[in-house]
C-alpha cells in the first residue's frame, strides 16, 4: 500500500474513534509537555548562566603577556633560554588574524587624579604644581584647591564591544561614541567622590592627571643619556605629567573591568583607542624599566577575545606556539557544561517518565482497537491487503497519535514557560537585585526533537499491537461479530 | 472506463485436507476431496450446514491454508504460497462475495469498493474511476456516497459484488450471497453474477439453496461432513 494511502486510512480511523483517540494523543502531550517543561529549564538555565558569564567576559578572553619565564607543558613555570618574543603591535596583528578571533587589545591600566574640570583636586603631595601642567592639546587646564577626598584612581581603557558586558547593562548616560573620544565612565564611588549628586556629572568635564611616558627623540635623547650617564644606543624616555579633559558619558554601579577583560578594578574608564593615544606609564613599565631591554615598543598585555568559549583552548595553543603565555578561565566553563549535561540527563529522565506512562495509553488504545476493528481487518485481508499491509496501518496511527501528541505537548510545554517565566520576571523584578531573565528556553531543536522523541515512542509503543494485528487469522477474523 | 474482463482460472483440488484440533478431538471439516473446475464455470458448491462449504471456499480464496493435499488456481499450488504471495493473490485472482456483505461500515460505497485498489497500489485518478464503473455496473451509481448502513441488503450485496470485481479478479468466490436477501433481490444478485460468469469469469458459488444453483450453476459439488459426495456433470434439464 502506498504511503499516501496509509496516511488516508490511518487518519480515517482515528477520527472514528475520535474521544478514545483524543485522550491517547491528550496523554501523550502531558508525557511530551513534561519532557520539555523539565528539558527547558535546564537548558534555560545553562543560557542563562552561559549568557551571565559571556557577558562577564570570563570565559570568552585570553590573557596574553610575554616574559622571561615560560609555562612549560606540565603547567610549570621555566625560564626562557631566548629572549621573550615581543607582545607588540605585530605581535597583536598576527593574533587578530587567527579566524576565531573577534578581536585583540592591550590591557592598559594607569592610575591618575581624576577631578573637575572646574574644582580639580590634587591631594598628591609630590605631584607638581598646578600651574606647571599643561593640557595635551598644550592649553593650561584650570585647577582648582586642593580637596580633603580622595580621588587617586586607577583608569582602564575599555574596547567598544566591552558595551555588551553586564557591568553596563544598568549605565546611566551612554557609552563611549568612538574608540578614541575623550570620553570618561565614572564607577558610581568614584562620582560620589566628585559629586554628592552623580547623575548632575553626565555631560560635565573631568580632568585626568596621570604620568606620561614619552619617547625622546635625537638631542634630547642624547643629552639626557649623557645627563645620566647611560649608554647612548638605549632608548630614552621621559615621564612627565599630563593632564587631559574628558567628558563624563556615563555612570556605573559595579566594577566593569573585573575579570580578565580588565583584570582589576577600576574607577574611571576610557576607551581603548584613547587609552593608548595618551601613553601613560604603566606599572609593568616602572617594573621594567631597570632591564636593558625594557621592550620599550611592547603592551604590558594583550586580550584577546574569541567567538565562543569553545575555541578559547585551540587559540591559547596557538599563542602559546608563538611563544606568549597565557591565562583563561576554560576549566571552570568545562566543569559548568558538564553540570550543565548531567543536569540536562536528569531533568530529561524525570520528564521522560510521564512519556513512558503515555505510552502505555497508545498500547492499550491500539490493542482496544484491535479488538474492535477485528472483522474489519479480517475484511481488508480478505480483499487483498497483506500483514505488512496491516501493520503499517496499526503503525501509522501509532505514528499519528505520536506527531500529535508530541506538537500538542511541545506548544503545552512552552505555555507552561512562558507562564513561569512571566512569574519568574514578576518576582526578580520584586527583588530588586536581580535583573528580570528567562529561565525557561524551548529551542527549536528542542520542539522538534520532543515531537521526533514522541513519534519514535509512539512507534514503539504500537510495535506490539501492530504486530498482534498483522498475525490476525483472517477466517477467525471474519466470523467475529 | 470498462472494467477489463480476464480469462477465468481453473482450480484443480488433490486429497485437500482441513482439519481443526477442539480439544482432545480433531474435527476434519474439509476431508480427502479432490475435484477440479475448468476456466469460465459456474459451479455451485452445495451442501448442509457445517458440511464443511466455507472451509473448502476459503481454502480456495486463499484465506486459509490446507492440513493435507493441494489446491491449485489458475496453475499455482496454494498450499506452497507464502503469507505475502497470498495476500497478493486474493487482490489479483480472486474477488470474494459474502452471506454478510461485510463492507466496512466507517467508509462510504465508493470507498469500499475503492479499498481493493489501494491495497493492490492502482493510481488515485484510476482508483476512483473504476470503483464508479464497478458500481455503475451493478447499478449503484447514484449511491456512491452513501454509507452501508443506509442501503438495503440487496444493495449492500451489489456494492459487495462491485468491490469483489474491481481488481478484474479470475475467479469469483460467493459465499451464501443471497442468504440474507428476499428471493426477489436474490434474483437479482444471482442474474449480476450470472451476467459476470458469461463475461468468462470462473464463479463458485457456496449456496444450500438447492433451486437457486439448479437455476443458475453448470455444475455442482456436494460436501457432507467435509467428504465430497456426489459431482454431476450437467445440471439436469
């Protein structure tokens, strides 16, 4: 029999015994809606715990830095018997340009004075006068009297898509414009140190006052080599203060650069770009300053970001192979997706056994209607229809009550999450702390995965029936009445 | 669309044997009988009740499978088929007429004769045309949507009678057709498969009405207690 035919009749059927049938398929949707209200929720719960820490930036970072000493295979720390490779700007081009790379920028943290721009205060006593600090852009830049606060802060330049990062979904104000605007965003201590009222700062001036560090050039290179008396083929540098007027864009509760993304905390952030336009001094610079080489054209340390968690172990390697060390966070995310599998089971094998129990419901529906259909089977025989011909029958009504149930389950189960959800937002928002989430997630693959689950079951469960059917003796079945 | 008339088959019947185990006791309602049907005949198989009519019948339609002996149709021995070779042949060689009519009550006239067809995978655009010519044939046209239920005992045996020819079967197999009907619609049914004989199909017939077969048969088999008992040639005049 054909196909299309066996589809014909199998759904015939079932609408003649169409209460019976109903309550199997209404069975078998609990059993399915069961089986995804349990699978949902763990797999809401890794995306909701996944998404937490992707945008904490934990677990999709590599933090790459070059020195004399090595990590050798089995973890431990060895000195290098070549000079260390350069984390320069080649350095960073060549790991931008591995394809799971999304990007690639240099840690860089410097601690500066951060004041008003009308009322600055300097509470450092050996920073210089204030007269005698000039603006980058060579203006003076005002300062004000000296303050009883504290306000030494440590700043951290941030690259643009560190806007996804959870520290910011709650910003009051706006992000950085462009990588390189002279913008600032304020840890809410640090405005509170500014401003009894934080808020009233967006769109105000701050100044920055830090140590530049820059490179001198010929005559001046050369006098103060011979000042010091230091060889004259060493690059010189001089470290100067700085001050630079940024603008306050936005006003943060949390610390956004904690974690690998920032390593540290910080008060202030401006953006990277910017960051690196005012050459400040950074520590690992102070640290090793007194080297002979002290890879003067160097980044302290790179970041590096790639696509999914996942590739963060095959890029390390490559890093590695170029010579750098580094440092993620890859074994507590193997470890979460492993809770994550074995929750998954767990929450699978609950949910399957209301499944395993509508089961039972289609077995005892086929053979009920085995019992009733027993003349007409043996009718169908008489005409000309063979066992495999029965049994297919029997299965594809099987098969029926399975796809039905199982879609009906499926569009019962997300209610089900979305009605929880709607609850779970109700009370997160109560709890001021939390930000409202979706704990409950029905994936595609899921919905289609519990419908092609319930079929398979449901052919399994008329495995039995359809057999019992298809060895019907024909004479036998004629004379039941 | 005109239902393509086949050559009838022949059936050749050696030391058939059924038996049935009741028990301790083993009944044989089909006993050593041997006979044989040439194409195109009208043979009427008579007999009492529980002579053993219908277990040789079914035998025959290959609804059941012999204990002893072999039943050929149309040159092929039956007893050797398999399950899957039978079901083939009730759909191609056979067309089989019940006491009962045993038309499946959930489908409409047209869909019981159409059933023959799906089984034997005939295309959909064909399937329908011939289950309305069938049905046209035996004068049931203008009930092709009704459900069986909704039609009397003579026209449930005629929609019967259409389903069992659909397939262009060799040999028609009626068993007691016209045991639930007057002796008008009887008639009736029995001039149908009359009309289907002359048109070369081989027709046996399982009847205890005596009259009806001498009235329609070419010859006769007589079974009593499974044991055939009396094969005149020629109907007497």
């Amino acid at each position: 029999m054909k196909t299309v035919d066996l589809v014909e009749l199998a759904a015939r059927n079932l609408r003649e015994s169409v209460l019976r049938n109903s309550l199997t398929t209404v069975g078998i949707s609990v059993g399915v809606a069961s089986l995804v209200a349990m699978l949902s929720l763990g797999i809401g719960l890794q995306h909701l715990a996944s998404s937490r820490l992707a945008k904490s930036g934990l677990f999709d970072s590599i933090y790459v830095t070059s020195g004399r000493r090595v990590q050798g295979p089995n973890g431990r720390w060895e000195r290098r018997k070549a000079p260390p490779p350069p984390l320069d700007e080649p350095a960073r081009q060549k790991m931008a340009s591995f394809s799971e790379v999304s990007e690639v920028y240099p840690d860089i943290r410097f601690p500066a004075e951060v004041k008003l721009d009308a009322a600055a205060k300097v509470q450092d006593p050996a920073a210089p006068k204030p007269n005698a600090a000039k603006s980058e852009s060579g203006e003076p830049v005002e300062s004000g009297e000296r303050g009883s606060g504290r306000d030494f802060q440590l700043i951290s330049g941030l690259p643009m898509s560190a806007r996804q990062l959870e520290t910011f979904d709650n910003m009051k104000g706006k992000f950085f414009s462009a990588p390189d605007a002279a913008e600032v965003i304020l840890q809410s201590d640090e405005a509170r140190s500014l401003s009894d009222k934080p808020e009233d700062l967006l769109g105000k001036d701050v100044v920055i006052r830090y140590a530049s560090r820059h490179l001198l050039k010929d005559d001046a290179a050369n006098s103060a080599a011979s000042e010091f008396g230091a060889a004259s083929e060493l690059s010189v540098y001089a470290v100067t203060p700085v001050e630079r007027k940024l603008r306050v864009v936005g006003l943060v509760e949390s610390k956004a650069d904690a974690g690998i993304r920032g390593a540290g905390s910080a008060g202030a952030y401006v953006p990277v770009v910017l960051a690196q336009q005012l050459e400040p001094m950074q520590a690992t610079q102070v640290r090793l300053a007194g080297d002979r080489d002290p890879m003067s054209n160097s980044y302290q340390a790179l970041i590096v970001r790639v696509d999914r968690s996942g590739q963060v172990e095959p890029v390390e390697d490559k890093i590695k192979q170029l010579g750098y060390n580094t440092f993620s966070l890859l074994d507590a995310t193997r470890s979460l997706r492993r809770f994550f599998a074995i929750l998954d089971l767990f929450l699978g094998i609950f949910g399957s056994l209301a499944l395993a129990v509508a089961s039972l419901g289609i077995i005892n529906t086929l053979v009920m209607s085995i019992l009733e259909r027993r003349r007409e089977i043996g009718i169908m025989k008489a005409i000309g229809a063979s066992d495999g011909d029965v049994q297919k029958l029997f299965f594809a009504e099987a098969g029926a009550m399975g796809v039905f149930g199982g879609t009906l389950g499926v569009l019962l189960g997300w209610m089900i999450g979305r009605v929880i959800n709607f609850g779970t937002r109700i009370y997160m928002q109560r709890q001021q702390q939390f930000t409202p989430d979706d704990v409950w997630l029905v994936p595609l693959w899921l919905g289609l995965g519990a419908i092609g689950f319930s079929l398979l079951v449901s052919l399994v469960a008329g495995l039995y029936p359809a057999a019992r059917a298809a060895r019907l003796d024909p004479v036998q079945a004629l004379r039941y009445d | 669309m005109h239902i393509e008339a086949k050559k009838g088959a022949d059936i050749q019947a050696q030391k058939l044997c059924r038996s049935y185990r009741m028990g301790q006791s083993e009944i044989r309602a089909v006993n050593d009988v041997s006979f044989s049907i040439n194409s195109g005949e009208f043979v009427a198989l008579l007999g009492t009740s529980g002579s053993g009519k219908s277990s040789l019948l079914n035998l025959i339609a290959g609804l059941d499978t012999p204990t002893g002996g072999s039943v050929a149709v149309a040159g092929r021995d039956l007893a050797r088929m398999s399950r899957e070779e039978l079901a083939r042949y009730r759909r191609s060689t056979v067309g089989m007429v019940f006491q009962a009519f045993n038309l499946v009550a959930a489908m409409t006239v047209l869909e019981n004769v159409e059933l023959p067809m799906r089984f034997a995978e005939v295309a959909r655009d064909q399937r329908l045309s011939r289950a309305r010519t069938a049905l046209e044939r035996v004068g049931l046209g203008h009930r092709v949507d009704h459900r069986p239920a909704e039609l009397s005992g003579g026209e449930q045996q005629r929609a019967s009678l259409a389903r069992a020819l659909v397939n262009s079967p060799q040999l028609l197999l009626a068993d007691e057709p016209t045991g639930n009907l007057d002796s008008r619609t009887g008639s009736e049914i029995m001039d149908l498969i009359h009309r289907i004989n002359s048109e070369g199909t081989t027709v046996l017939m399982v009847t205890h009405e005596r009259p009806l077969a001498e009235r329609y048969a070419s010859r006769f088999i007589f079974l009593r207690d499974g044991k055939l008992v009396e094969d005149p040639s020629k109907v007497p005049a």
